[in-house]
C-alpha cells in the first residue's frame, strides 16, 4: 500500500473531509463519486431530512457502563455503523478498497463490499477478515443477465469468506446523472469493475419502429422477485435487499425470506426527488413490524443521524460518500477518521439524550411539533 499523508490539522468534522477531498480530486472525478441524479435534490434533502429532526435531552440520569453494541444477523457488534458499497475506490485514493477494508477493520466497522469495485473481492477478504474486533464482510452484488456468471460470482464470494449477500434492486436504469454527463467522466485505464471480467452482455435486440431501447430491451434483462428466490436458492448466505423505499416491497421483500432490508435511495444517484431514507425508515419500520432487521444510508453526516436511524427503527447504518472524502484526503488514515469522528459523535449524543444503550434511541427522538 502507498504512504498515507497525516490528517491536515483543520479536520474535525465529515465536512471537513469533504471538504479537503474536493482539492485533491479533479471536476470530472468529482462529479461521479459524488454526483447525483438530475437536479440533485435528493441527494440534498437526504442530509436536511436527518438534520430536521430534533433530539430530546435528558439530565441526571445515571449513564454508567452504556455501550453502543447491536445485535445483527446473529453477531455482536461494537457499534451500528457499516461502510456502504461503493464502486472503483482507486479513484478516490490509489489504494481504494484496501484502504477502506484496512481501516473499517481496525475500527469494527462492517464493510460492504461492491460487485463494481476496482480490486479482486478475494484481497479484500484476506485484509479484512484476519482483524481481531472487524465487524461483517458482505457482499454488495447486482444480478447480471447471464445467470452462470452470477452463481459463479455468488461461489466465489461464498470461497472467500464474505458473510452475507446485499442485493441492490433500486437501480435497473442508471439515473440522468446530469453532472457526470457533463463533466465527460470516464474511467482511467487501469481502473474497472475487475470483479465482472469474463461477463458477456446480451447484444441489443433489434427494435421495431416505435419501440423503446429502454422498455423493450434493457429492461427485458431488469431482475424481479423471482430472481430473489432463486438467488436465495443457489446461496447458503443470507440475502438482504438494498433499496426499499415501498411499504409493499418490504413486505413483499419479507414474503420472499429476506435477512434483512436496507432502506436506500442509491444516494440520490437513480432517482431524483424520491422519498429520503429518513422519511421512508420508519414507514418501512411499521411494514414489516420486526420481522427482519432494517439498515439505512444516505445523508448520515453526524453522530447525531446514527442515533436518530436506530431510533426510527433501524438496526444499523452505512455510510458511503463521506468515506470516500477521508480516502480521498489520507488513504486509510482519512476512513479510520471519519469512522471514528461518527462513532465519538454517536456516543456523545447518546449520553446527552439519557441512552445507556441503543436499545433506548427512541427516546431521543423529540416528539413532532403539533
């Protein structure tokens, strides 16, 4: 792994990650990692939506030995905070994904590793797992058109050690993402989604007049719930789904035996003015009325955001851009930090609030003004 420069001496927020990575990277690479779709208002109102809602402090109550442990999937964890999926890291830092997996390791973060990362999935298992304290290693996978090569992707995540599957469904299109578009991004030569070498698309059909190239071609491939069970049926792992927005999907999600859902917009990224995540969160919640652990992104900024997502009915949370501002910044260094910064965060907001453990985080949440 390369040398990773100190933190500068101004960095004491996830802002300031932010805000130091946006010197180091250029427009165009800028404008893919962090770029949402159309007009970005999701992107934006999913940070304001967690910002909006208002903690309630509690005084004098006794706060000896509180944790932030969970309990997830049959695991005791140190805290609820993951690393979110994210792909082709080694734009962000030459190191990318080693440098996110070394330092959620070391911090006792769960990592969620993406079919489109820039580095084999097999070294990212032998760095993470080894580490005394890690928390789980999953594997973030997009359902291909050509089946064998998704059962052979499944296996070999399966060979390597990865925990559990987390199958994203909210993106069959990708989004106008107006800013990517314009910067005229395009991958460096070097860097690819190296996990996908081998697959094969299918070749367009051929459209009679009238028809879209949407409707009626890419989306003939798009996956649907039966691609759920037999995903289910060809893995030992269990299988979450990443992005439900749908009180229905949950439930539906919850009929076809999923271990757990994570409540996601793509960050903004797909659709523009969908619904935030933490408006959707306690929807959901009420949906499937405990019948399998829920998880939330997009937005979480604060210490303050984790606390208010375990209040609104989530088991835990994952964190994406903002570990990709500490990478950019100092390689692991930076992530460490980020993680660190959140985790210091959450358990200063738990103290204020009167939480001893997690299992109180909805006490915290200040009632609605009428």
């Amino acid at each position: 792994m390369t040398s990773h420069p100190a933190l500068p001496p101004d960095v004491a927020t996830l802002g300031d990650h932010e805000r130091h990575a946006r010197r180091v990277l250029d427009d165009a690479t800028w404008a893919y990692l962090f770029g949402a779709a159309a007009d970005e208002l999701t992107f934006a109102r999913n940070i304001d939506a967690w910002r909006a809602l208002e903690l309630l402090p509690r005084v004098l109550k006794p706060l000896a030995g509180g944790h932030t442990r969970i309990e997830l999937l049959g695991r005791t964890l140190a805290h609820p905070i993951l690393v979110a999926p994210m792909a082709h890291q080694r734009l962000a830092h030459p190191d990318g994904e080693h440098a996110t997996a070394l330092a959620a390791a070391a911090l006792g973060a769960g990592l969620v590793f993406s079919t489109q990362a820039s580095v084999p999935l097999d070294e990212i298992a032998a760095r993470f797992l080894p580490e005394p304290g890690r928390g789980p290693l999953w594997f973030q996978l997009y359902l291909q058109p050509d089946r064998g090569f998704t059962a052979e992707l499944v296996q070999r995540a399966e060979a390597a050690g990865f925990e559990a599957l987390v199958l994203t469904v909210d993106a069959p299109v990708q989004g106008a993402r107006d800013s990517e578009r314009r910067s005229g991004f395009r991958l460096p030569a070097g860097i690819g989604a190296v996990n996908l070498t081998g697959l094969r698309q299918p070749p367009p059909r051929t459209l009679a007049a009238g028809q879209s190239a949407l409707f009626d071609d890419l989306l003939t491939h798009a996956p649907a719930w039966d691609d759920v069970a037999w995903l289910r049926s060809i893995t030992r792992l269990p299988v979450l789904i990443k992005g439900v927005l749908h009180p229905d999907d949950a439930r539906q999600a919850v009929a076809c035996g999923a271990s757990g859902l994570i409540v996601s917009n793509h960050g903004g990224r797909t659709l523009d003015t969908a619904i935030t995540t933490a408006n959707a969160l306690p929807r959901i919640a009420q949906a499937v009325q405990g019948d399998l652990p829920l998880l939330v992104d997009g937005g979480i900024r604060r210490g303050t955001d984790v606390l208010k997502a375990i209040g609104l009915g989530a088991s835990a949370v994952l964190v994406g851009r903002p570990v990709l501002h500490g990478l950019a910044t100092s390689g692991a260094t930076g992530v460490a930090h980020v993680l660190r910064l959140l985790r210091d965060e959450l358990e200063i907001a738990m103290a204020l609030t009167g939480c001893r453990t997690l299992a109180e985080a909805s006490t915290a949440l200040a009632p609605p003004p009428r």
